[in-house]
C-alpha cells in the first residue's frame, strides 16, 4: 500500500483524473459550440440547407459525406487550441520538472 501511495504523489495521478475530467468537460463545451454555432453558420455560407452536417458531395451514386467531416475537424481544431493556449495561459508546461535522483 505504501508503495502505491508514493506512486500516487510522485506521477500526480490525482491530477491526471482531475485534468480527465476537466477535459470531458471542455470538449462538451465546443461540441456543442461547433455543432449548435459553427455548423448551421457554416451551412448558410457553403450553401447547406440543415446546416455544415448536411453538406455532402455527390459523384454518381456515392455521397461523400464532407459536413460531418470538416464539422468533426473543426472541434477537434478548437478542442487543440483550447488546450494549447489552456497549459500555455496557466503556466503548466513549466510544473513538470524531470527528477533529479
């Protein structure tokens, strides 16, 4: 038990679980910016008429279903950057320093 306890305070598994969670939290946030906000704007101005989702690209017989990909690509642009500028903002890139032993 003791040796599971020093594991918990020297790799911050604590915050880990925290940042897990917050992190589920954030990427709620901007699905729900992206797909209540960003799509149905992007669906007028690319022409969509239910918005980015219902955009596709017909060839023949296949649809290439292009909305719900740039719509996925967007948040996962938006999650990146929220991060990035999140652990920049607050200064956490600098928390991790290597152990010296």
């Amino acid at each position: 038990m003791k040796g599971f306890l020093e594991f918990v305070r020297e790799q911050g598994v604590v915050g880990l679980a925290t940042g897990f969670i917050l992190g589920g939290a954030v990427s709620k946030v901007v699905t729900s910016l992206v797909t209540d906000i960003i799509n149905p704007v992007l669906g007028i101005v690319l022409g969509a008429a239910g918005g980015l989702e219902t955009a596709v690209i017909r060839i023949g017989s296949i649809e290439i279903m292009l909305g719900n990909f740039l719509g996925v690509l967007i948040n996962f642009i938006i999650i990146a950057m929220v991060v990035y500028f999140g652990v920049k903002g607050l200064g956490l890139d600098k928390l991790d320093k290597k152990k010296i032993k």
